[in-house]
C-alpha cells in the first residue's frame, strides 16, 4: 500500500508532499489562522512568565523563547538575587546567533553539568527538533564554547561527566554502538579531542535490549571520604520500562544489582529507591526504599521498607532521592499529595506537606543542576487547567525548623478564566471499567451545542495531567472546551492500569476513549458532530482507530504524528523498541490481533461509510515515528474516496519543535481545522 511512501528522497513522496501541503495550506491558512498563529507566538515570547530556575555555582540560568531570539537564549543572574521576570538576566549562550553562525538549525535540549565544576556543561543540541543529539562543551563562567572541548556529532546520544576531563558518551555513531531500535547501547570513555568510535568502550547493552546509559554518583560531594571513590552504575533498559542495574567495580567486572525488572529505581550514595510494577516483591505499585553500600561483599541493598502501598485510584507521580531527602508526590485520585522523609535518621517517618487546595497538579525539581550540589533545596510548582503555575522553595536542608513551602512567584495569567469551570467527571467502559476524564468549560456554552476537543495517549504508561496553557486558553476563549481522558494504557493510576492496555489488551484504550466521547453526550454537553479527538504519536494511533472504528461518535479527529501501520512499525528502527508494547507483526497471533485495529488496514470506501474530517499532521524529520505512516494512511484514505487533510511540516521532529513562529503555526494550523469543523 504505497510502499514508496516510505522512502523520503523518492521523487513521487516530494510530489506527495507537495502537493497535499498545497491543499491543505490554501483550506487551514485563513485570516483566522493568522490571527491564532500571532496570538499563540506572542504567548511563547512572553517575557513576564514563571521562571523557575536552575543553580549552577553562582549562578541562576533560565532558557527562553523571545521576539529577538524566536530559537532561543540562555541566560544568568547571580544567584543571590531573585528570579523575576525583570531582574537584570545577562545572556550567556544565544542559539538564534549560534546557528546563523554554523549555517544550520539546532534546538535546545538542555545542558549536563559537571559536578565537579557545574559551570562547565555539555550543551545538548537537536538536530531541527529531531532526536539526533549534539553534544558541545561550553564555559558558562566565561560564556564561549570550550575550544578544543567535547564536541560529539549528531546522533541518539546522551553522556554522563566522569570527571572534569572525561565524559561517558552513550552514542548511535554506527550500528555497532546502537540497538536494533537505534537507540545507544554502547557506553565510551571519551576524552577531549578523540574520535567517539576510537573512545575505549567501557558498557555495553545487548542488540536486542532498548539502550544503555549509566549512573556516576560521587560521595565525597555528599560529604562521605574522598576514598570510597566514584559509584558507577550501569543500566541496561530490555524494554520500555523493564531494565537491569549493575555496579560497575574499578577493574571493570559488573555485579547485578537485585532489584526487579519491572521496576523504576534512583539511587544516591547510600539509599536505593524504587517503584515496583508487578507484584514479584511486593504490591504492585508500592514504593520501597533500601541502604545501598556499594563496598559490601555480600549484599549491595538492606532490608526494604516500604513507604507507599496504593489503595485504589492512587499511585506515585513523581519520586526522587536526593543527598540526605527521598520527595515523592502520591496521586490520589488524581489529586496530588507531597511526601517527604529525611534519609539522615533512621527511624524517621515520611512527612506530608501540604499543598494548596486548588492545584490539581503539581511537580517539582531540584534548585542545583546536579543532584550532587548544594543542598536539597526543592521548587515546587502548582497549577491547573485554570490556575497559572504558581512556585513555591521548600528548604529540606534546614533541620532548625519544619520545611514548609515558601512561596516564590505565580505566572501571569494568559487567558481570562473568569466564570471557566473545570469538573472530574466518569464515564463506564464497555467493560464495566469506570474511567475519569477532566472537562473544562468556556464562559459560555450552548446545552447540547457545546464543541469540545477531547485528547488521549493512553499508553506506554504516560501519565496525562493538567497543565495551564495559552494555547488551551485561546482554545477556551473562543468558546470550546477541553478534555483530557485518563484512559487505559497511561499512567494515572498505576502499573495496572497500564498493563491492561498492552498488546492483546490495547482495544481496552480504544473502547476507554469512545465511552468517554459518548459520556460527554449522555450528559447533554454536546453531539457527535461537535466533538473532535487530538492526540499525537501512540495518541496518533488512538485517534486513527477512532476513525475507522467509531467514525459516527466524532465530527473532526486531529491525528499527529501517528503510529498508524500495525504490521510494518517494526521495520523502522525506532518501531523495534514498541514491540512489547503493541505486540511483534512477525508472530501471527499478534499480527492477527493488530490488524484488527491497524488504521491503515481497517480504511472502508466512501460508498460504505462516510468519516468524519481528519487532519493528518507529520514532519519530514521525524525519526521516531516514520511520516510514512502519515502519508500513507492519507494516500488510503484518498484511495477509497475520502478526503483528507494532510500536512508535512519540514522540521519539528517528533515533538514538534522550531522557532516560536514555526510552533504557533502548528497549533494554529490545528485550530483552523476544528474552526472550520466541529465549531461551525
């Protein structure tokens, strides 16, 4: 089925391409487009929002997206003065500069600092939004590229310092240094100004494991003697979320680390933390904290303790181990609960914190770069679909007194919310399963009217929260409303949850999203006609079954780069890496089960069925899901008399990335289609 698709430099896919962004360009880009898309830019440039920064030496450092700078700039303030919008920031690295200089296009990916000197990072750079990964050694004391530094070419990669001198590079440079899957399994030693392929190979992960990376833990920096030496741990990710840890000795020899394989674990210099997904241990779900002595003979983890064992409809969002805290956000019932327990006592219990009410949900990060430095000073940020971010200090290295949160800041609102309503709602699944999904609602609606997007991914255990948004309030302003479904297959409610929706189970995801559309219904909000159904990648694929499964449930889908070829995913070298999640098309018995649901196989001619409008979005440097499936699944739909929107944008990568312009332009390209859908 238009296999030629597939191959990106075939003269019939340019033409392809070319000539269904004409079509959809000349029905999306309206007057209404251009106003959307200026709005939606000038929100991402907004210069007086939250600022929650991050510590390195002396220094505060906050990366932004402005009017001058649409790519983005680096900046710092000393560290003593408080992080506001308006206080004197100084630019450090300007990436709009930086890639007029080199003649290409690099996006922002963050930077890893050294422990022992933490203004000195690896500048991690995107190849066009792609995950091809540059890695660039850069002073930001002196604010310059370190000439002669690391310096690594663009490739799936991440490193971890080794020292000041040395980093551990993780890199897809060749077939021999990548999984199937393409992803890095060989770990070098890699010194300033060698070669990555000459970089003496220090780990290795096997062909068929997902990737590799390693752990570089120095105790001497938590205060312990310089002499016990670094802790490295090497880990090896089998599947997506099933992974073994090994302690790496001096000599190089590697001893397994016993901790279950269906496990998230942290650790720090003497604690092991770790969520267990099955019940080979203990309860699934539950969170278990050990001692963890790296110079024992016999056993490198202690007694476990368990901190957290989930009652129904609760599970860990977020945990950490930092020098002497281990912080953790309980989701109970979808409302957010911070726990704390101080790991230099023994016999202390884990502690509460209390959050404002009206934060449906809330994460938190270190104020120091790397886990090593400073103290455990953590920031904490709250919001909702309606509440702007609102951050808050919590001091956990100050014993003299109980650690509460200090309030720091609020984000500006970006949208007028006044008389908006947002409820947790349920619907029932086919199944009896009862399944949440949050509603928000604009100002004003019409009862039996009201157009409502509704988004799923419900899978790979992704949890889905609420998060405040410019973009959704825009949305909102002009009078639709918003639903975020909280189905089978994601990770709000635990490692069960998620397995239930896995291969055979992935219909449960499907039947989860529907019921919801058909709850919104049952209630009187709205019809059939007036919802749309968005969602990107694995969400891609839920929105491509919702079309050809339930076409009569939904007036528009809004598919993003989607998996959407259920027998071929797995031959691009990303797709490998998914085949524990959807099944392997080479064993029958999967194969049979995905071609129930694959989109691209389930397409009925237009004399049978009428679809509701579909807009297919992919980019051309996608190399996670491969735009063929894309284009494709458009070619299909065309094939049997349907008629399609489809767009390849010609960088963005996977998530959509670029300048602030070429962001706002997606998304605007996506409100176009439901203005001229389910809004008419």
């Amino acid at each position: 089925m238009n296999l030629h698709l597939e191959t990106d430099d075939d003269p019939r896919t340019r033409q392809f391409i070319d000539e269904h962004n004409r079509v959809s360009d000349a029905a999306l880009r309206t007057p209404e487009f251009e106003r959307d898309r200026d709005a939606i830019k000038a929100l991402i440039e907004r210069q007086d929002r939250l600022i929650v920064p991050m510590r390195r030496g002396e220094w505060l450092f906050d990366f932004r997206q402005s009017k001058d700078n649409p790519l983005g700039i680096w900046l710092r303030l000393p560290a003593d003065q408080e992080p506001l919008p308006d206080a004197a920031w100084e630019p450090v690295f300007d990436l709009d500069a930086f890639c007029v200089s080199e003649g290409k296009r690099w996006n922002w990916r963050g930077a890893v600092t050294c422990p022992w000197e933490p203004t000195r990072v690896l500048l991690t750079l995107s190849d066009g939004g792609s995950d091809l990964l540059r890695l660039l050694e850069f002073d930001a004391e002196r604010k310059q590229v370190v000439e002669g530094g690391f310096d690594t070419p663009a490739a799936r990669s991440h490193a971890t310092w080794l020292s000041r001198d040395e980093i551990c590079y993780f890199g897809s440079i060749d077939r021999f240094s990548a999984t199937r899957s393409g992803w890095p399994r060989v770990g070098r030693r890699l010194k300033r100004g060698q070669r990555p392929e000459d970089a003496a190979v220090m780990f290795e992960a096997a062909d068929e494991d997902v990737y590799g990376f390693n752990l570089v833990i120095d105790p001497a920096l938590s205060g312990a003697s310089a002499d016990r030496g670094l802790i490295d741990i090497f880990v090896a990710a089998h599947e997506i979320g099933v992974a073994s840890a090994f302690l790496i000795a001096n000599n190089g020899t590697q001893r397994r680390i016993d901790l279950p394989k269906e496990a998230d674990f942290q650790f720090n210099h003497d604690h092991c933390l770790w969520r267990a997904k099955t019940d080979e241990r203990v309860a699934t779900g539950s969170l278990v904290l050990q001692r963890f002595d790296p110079a024992s003979e016999t056993a490198l983890l202690g007694p476990e303790r368990i901190l957290f064992q989930p009652a129904e409809g609760q599970s860990i969002a977020q945990m950490m181990l930092m020098q002497e805290w281990c912080v953790f956000i309980i989701s109970d019932r979808l409302r957010p609960r911070l726990m704390v327990l101080d790991l230099t006592r023994p016999d202390a219990e884990q502690r509460e914190i209390a959050l404002p009410a009206d934060m449906q949900t809330v994460h938190f990060r270190p104020l120091h770069a790397d886990l090593h430095l400073g103290d455990d000073t953590l920031h904490i940020v709250g919001q909702g679909f309606l509440q702007p971010p609102v951050c808050y200090r919590l001091a956990l290295s100050d014993r003299s007194k109980l650690a509460e949160p200090i309030f720091v800041a609020a984000a500006p609102s970006y949208f007028d919310a006044t008389d908006m309503s947002s409820e947790l709602l349920e619907a029932v699944s086919e199944d009896g399963t009862r399944v949440t999904y949050r509603l928000v609602l604009p100002k004003q609606w019409t009862k039996g009217a009201l157009p409502v997007l509704l988004y799923g991914y419900g899978g790979f255990d992704v949890p889905l929260s609420p998060n405040y948004s410019g973009v959704t309030g825009r949305w909102l302003e002009q009078g639709g409303a918003y639903v975020q479904a909280y189905i089978r297959g994601g990770g709000e409610f635990g490692p069960d949850w998620y397995r239930s929706a896995k291969r055979q189970g992935r219909d449960r995801a499907f039947a989860d999203f529907v019921a919801i559309a058909r709850d919104l219904v049952a209630r009187g909000y709205t019809v059939p006609s007036r919802i749309a159904c968005q969602g990107g990648s694995n969400g891609g694929l839920l929105t491509g079954v919702m079309l050809t499964r339930y076409p009569d449930d939904f007036g528009a889908v809004w598919c993003q780069v989607p998996v959407l070829d259920m027998t071929r995913f797995h031959l691009f070298s990303a797709g490998q890496a998914w085949m524990d999640e959807y099944g392997d098309p080479e064993t029958p018995v999967d194969r049979d089960f995905m071609l129930g649901y694959s989109p691209l196989h389930n397409v009925r001619p237009a004399t049978e069925v009428s679809y509701p409008p579909i807009y297919v979005e992919s980019s051309a440097n996608d190399d996670r899901v491969h735009p063929s499936h894309a284009r494709r699944f458009a070619a299909r739909l065309e094939e049997e008399g349907h008629r399609p929107l489809f767009h390849e944008f010609g960088s963005g990568g996977h998530g959509g990335d670029g300048n602030s312009e070429e962001r706002a332009a997606r998304a605007a390209m996506g409100y176009s289609f439901l203005r001229q859908t389910i809004m008419r």
